[in-house]
C-alpha cells in the first residue's frame, strides 16, 4: 500500500478513486505519566510524555486508515492529512484521513 501526502504518485497512473478513508483513535497517558508531565511543564522543556503519546496515535490512526482503503480494494491513499483535537486535559483525538485509489 502506497500512502503519500501528496495528490499523485510519481511514475503511477490514477485508474480509479474510491473515496475517503480515515482513522482514527483517541488517547489519554496514565495518572503517573501525567504528573511527569506536569513537572516537565514547569521546568520546560519537551513533554517525552505526550510526544510519545501523539507518536503511536498517529500510528494507529494511519494503520486504520489503511485497513479501510485495503476494504475498499485500493492500492494507495493519496492527500494524507492528520488532524488532532483536544479532547479533555491529557487526552487528544488524532485523525488520519486521505483518497483511497486503484492505480494503473
């Protein structure tokens, strides 16, 4: 599966689009991994905490995705976007979404 973010794929021919795809998944780091956090916010610096948070949400995001557009028979997603929105303190909404297509 080809996932870009861009509208073609170079040395590829676009037969057919198929639609939308998207995942996506929400998630929350644990009351220790919080107040970690929350000292690493006082004394500044990168928050490891939620960095890694947000890194295996959009891995998961993209991994559902994809697993929609396989459904869908396609071979590639083109204009892949991420999207994230905070849901509560601690806790954030990532979305991955893009053009399921079959290719030449």
């Amino acid at each position: 599966m080809i996932i870009v973010n861009t509208d073609y794929i170079i040395g590829k021919e676009i037969k057919e689009i198929l639609g939308l795809v998207r995942g996506n998944t929400i998630q929350a780091k644990n009351i220790g991994k919080d107040i970690k956090a929350g000292f690493r916010h006082l004394a500044g610096g990168e928050i490891i905490e939620y960095t890694e948070m947000l890194a295996e949400s959009r891995e998961i995001a993209l991994q559902r995705m994809k697993e929609k557009a396989e459904k869908l028979g396609a071979d590639a997603v083109i204009n892949v976007r991420f999207m994230t929105s905070s849901i509560m303190g601690g806790a954030a909404e990532i979305l991955a979404y893009g053009t399921a297509v079959k290719l030449r």
